[in-house]
C-alpha cells in the first residue's frame, strides 16, 4: 500500500494549512484561557467546505475522500485541536452517519445544511451510566402517535451547547437490550429539551461540552434514523470512521509538539551550544518523528481502507490506539526539552499535553480500543 498523495490531496493540505495559521493560531492561546467557542472560525471552516468534506456534492458536501479529510484534520489539529474536534464530529459523526443511513428527506432537511456549514451537528450516545458500556441506554424512547417521546440524559456531548442537530440514541425495547437502541435526530429548541451547563474542561477548551437532556421531548417519527432497534449499529459503525478522524486529531497534535521541540531546540543554548546537538535530545526527537510517522500511515491506512470500502473497523482502532499514545509522549517529551518554559502558556506545548489527553478517551479509549483489536485478532 502506498501513499503517494494526488495534487489534489496536496492543495486540500495545502489549503488547510494556510486557513489554520492565518484565521485559527491567532486566537487560540486566547480561546483556550476563556473557554470560548470559535463561531467565525467555524462558519470560515463551512465556507471552505470543510464541514462536510466526504459527503456527495449531491448532498451539499465537497465529495471527498477520507484522505483528504484525514490531511485536513491534521493541519488543523496541529493548530488547534480544540477546532480540529468540531470538524471532526461534523464531518465524522454526524454528517457520515446521515448520509449512510438517513432517508432522502432527512438529508435534504438536515444532511445538506450541516455539509454546506449552515447547521452544526453534535453526537449523543454516552450518558451518566453508560461511557465505554454503550449497550447500558438509559434514555428512552416511546411511540406516541406520529411522535417519539424521548426521556433521558446525555453527556460529554461536543458541541452540545452550539450545535442545531443532535443524532441521539435511546432505548425502545429494553427487553432487547442493544437490539432494542434506536437513533433520532432531535433539533435544537424542540420542547422538553434541555442543554446543561458548558463543562470547564482541562484540554481542547474552546470546544465547548455539555449535557443535555430530555423530558417529554416529543421528536416525528420521519426522525427516527434507519430503523428501529438499529440505533447501536448505527452508533458503533459511526464510531469506526469518527476514530480515523480521532487519530488524524492526535497525530496533528503530536506532529505541532514535534516541531515545537526541534525549534526551541535548535535556538536554545547549553553548554555554550545548541541542545539540539545534545545526543539526549537527538534521541528524544528522533523517537517522537518515528512514532509520529507510524502514526500518520496507520491513520493513512485506516483511512484507505474506508475509501476503499473494506473493513475498516480494526485499522480504525489501531491507528486511534497508537496516535493518541503518540500525542501523549510527544507532548510530553516536547514539554521536557523546553525545561521550565515548556510548563508556561507563552510557549504553547503544556496545551498540546492537555489537549492531546482526551484522544485517549473520547470516542471509544484506549482500553476499548484494545478490546476491539483483542476481539478481532481472537475471532
């Protein structure tokens, strides 16, 4: 398998790069103190078609393939990965998800405003009691009519306080367990649902997170998505591709805490020389470019794979396991070179640590992940 990319592929990057350094790093030290969401960069990001990058132009999206969005998410990421995030469950989890299952008419109403950047959508599956355990549902769902009622609570929703759309999933048939999990998509402001408080978070701060819940929300049956009882299929075969888009998140992050280590390294003196011609620190570098590209070309892989429509799952799972592993080490390892500065705001990479943290967690974690590769290799 190779990578050569197509000019294409290098202009998407190319173009990514420039937006991230021009429109997001000016404001990013800034967003992250105050917890502030980046509504102009996002609108920008929507302009730009990156919001809906691998949906089908007939659908209002740019109709690309996972390697670009891969490259893209990179640049961002590496930038800022709390803006990288946002992108990430836009494109990954919501618009995807739609566009797989969703029927004609829930892609003309919701698909194509979330792909040409004009709505922003969230993903509720995790709940107080049901994190890594997603078959444990306690949000329901309820046929009254031509409606669903919906009741229950979500947590850890990105972009649950700005977002106009939210697939949501509930239980219908608790008798069937997770055969019984059906998915909804639930519009901001419909009655009887509540979104929480924004949470105050150690990492990717102005992505904002919250709570939400439902009392009595009553959602049209024509939201209801795919069909009933298919609501942990469809959240589970999100997931796979929201993790190729979690990889390519850790590894912008690790590639920003790379550069960031080389460059210090090269201007700061010790010993009446540069420590970058310190063999300590020639080995820490070396080790973080390695892992870094092993990183990239498993996220790669995983990405090709889905192009390719194969199976994709255990690439997916993989290249999250070890991205956000590589993230966490890099931003370390970049903090340890920089000595006392690198634990100061003014030089960015004690934010790459906290924000390359939640890589480990979000969207399935690492733990989990092994338990996907375990199941897969064991089968």
């Amino acid at each position: 398998m190779n990578f050569f990319f197509t000019e294409e592929h290098l202009m998407i990057k190319q173009t990514a790069k420039e937006f991230a350094e021009a429109e997001i790093a000016p404001s990013s030290i800034e967003r992250d103190i105050k917890g502030e969401f980046p509504y102009e960069i996002v609108k920008k990001l929507g302009e730009l078609g990156f919001l809906g990058m691998m949906v089908s132009p007939e659908w209002g999206g740019s109709g690309l393939d996972t390697i670009s969005y891969v490259l893209a998410l990179e640049e961002i990421s590496k930038v800022d990965a709390s803006v990288g995030v946002i992108m990430s469950v836009n494109n990954s989890l919501v618009c995807w998800g739609l566009e797989e299952y969703g029927t004609n008419e829930q892609k003309e109403k919701y698909l194509r405003p979330l792909a040409q950047g004009k709505m922003l959508g969230a993903f509720a599956l995790s709940e107080p009691e049901a994190g890594s355990d997603a078959t444990n549902q306690h949000t329901t769902a309820e046929k009254d009519g031509d409606y669903w009622i919906l009741n229950g609570t979500k947590n850890w929703i990105t972009n649950g306080t700005t977002a106009d759309v939210y697939l949501v999933m509930a239980q219908t048939n608790r008798e069937l367990r997770h055969k019984g999990i059906s998915a909804f998509i639930v519009e901001k402001g419909t009655t009887g649902f509540e979104i929480g408080k924004k949470e105050d978070k150690l990492g990717i701060r102005s992505s904002d997170t919250c709570s939400i819940s439902f009392s009595n929300c009553r959602i049209p049956k024509e939201n209801l998505i795919w069909e009933e009882g298919k609501g942990f299929n469809f959240a589970m075969n999100t997931l796979n591709g929201g993790r190729i888009g979690i990889a390519a998140q850790a590894v912008g992050i690790a590639q920003a805490s790379f550069e960031a280590a080389v460059k210090y390294s090269n201007e700061r003196k010790a010993f009446g020389k540069p420590i970058a011609e310190l063999q300590a620190i020639q080995f820490k570098l070396a080790d973080m470019a390695t892992k870094i590209e092993a990183a990239r070309l498993l996220t790669l892989q995983a990405a090709s794979l889905k192009d390719q429509h194969k199976d994709y799952a255990l690439a997916a799972s993989m290249a999250k396991l070890f991205a956000s592993r590589t993230a966490m080490e890099c931003a370390d390892e970049a903090i340890q070179i920089h000595g006392g500065y690198g634990y100061v705001r003014e030089y960015l990479v004690e934010r790459f640590l906290r924000d390359a943290k939640i890589t480990e967690i979000y969207e399935g974690t690492s733990e989990i992940q092994r338990l996907v590769i375990a199941r897969h290799i064991l089968k």
